[in-house]
C-alpha cells in the first residue's frame, strides 16, 4: 500500500510535471508551426525551458527542499532530467519518425513513459533525503 505522504508528493511531482509538460508543448508547438522549426530541433529547444521550470517547481513545492540542499541536488536532478529526457526524446523521435501521429501526440505519448522513470529517480535519489 502506498503511504498517503507518498501518494502527496506523487500529486505534487504530476501538478509540476503537467506544468512543465505545457511549458513543453506550448513553446514546441510555436517552434514547429510558428517559427518553422524541425521538430527534433524545437524539441531540444522545448525540453531545455520546461527543465529549468520543473527543477524550480520541483525543488520547492514538490520535494521542499532547503535552499543549501537545492544547489547540491541541481546537478543530481539535470542528470536525472537529462536521461529522462533521452528516454523521452527516444520514444518521441521514434512515433515521429514513422509518422505515427502528430508531434504533440508524440511528445504526450513519450511523456507519460519517461514520467514514471522520473518520478522514481527523483524520490530516491536526488531527493531522497527529504521528508514525505
């Protein structure tokens, strides 16, 4: 059964992750339709933005880290992001490539799957330490 602090910091970490995922979506959707962008481009373009808004969320509301611990775990969390994002971007890559759906169905697909990763890692081991 899974501990109802837990299942908290599970809400928060999918509230943060819904944010990021539109911070995401909205600036790879300008890229690719208004900016003209590929859309393996715009992607790298999207992820390094809703990176940054989830480490800020994350750090602060989800997990309520301290801030002398915040700047400790940065490096922890951009490599946690950064193979979340290559697991992401490799299931992305794959449904566009064989022109299965549309880039933001893609990015929706790829999301949900890398986002279990992520929430795993960053329970227990960027902030592991931290009170449910």
């Amino acid at each position: 059964m899974i501990s109802k602090p837990l299942l908290t910091k599970a809400i928060r970490f999918l509230v943060v992750g819904t944010l990021g995922f539109i911070t995401d979506a909205g600036i790879l959707w300008a890229a690719t339709n208004k900016a003209g962008l590929d859309p393996y481009t715009a992607r790298l373009m999207s992820f390094s933005v809703a990176l940054v808004v989830t480490w800020a969320l994350n750090s602060r509301f989800t997990f309520k880290n301290n801030q002398k611990r915040r700047k400790r775990q940065f490096g922890a969390y951009i490599t946690v992001q950064v193979s979340s994002f290559g697991l992401n971007y490799a299931i992305y890559s794959g449904i566009v490539w064989l022109d299965l759906t549309t880039p933001l169905t893609a990015l929706v697909i790829a999301s949900i799957m890398a986002m279990f990763y992520s929430f795993t890692a960053m329970n227990l081991w960027v902030f592991k330490n931290q009170p449910l």
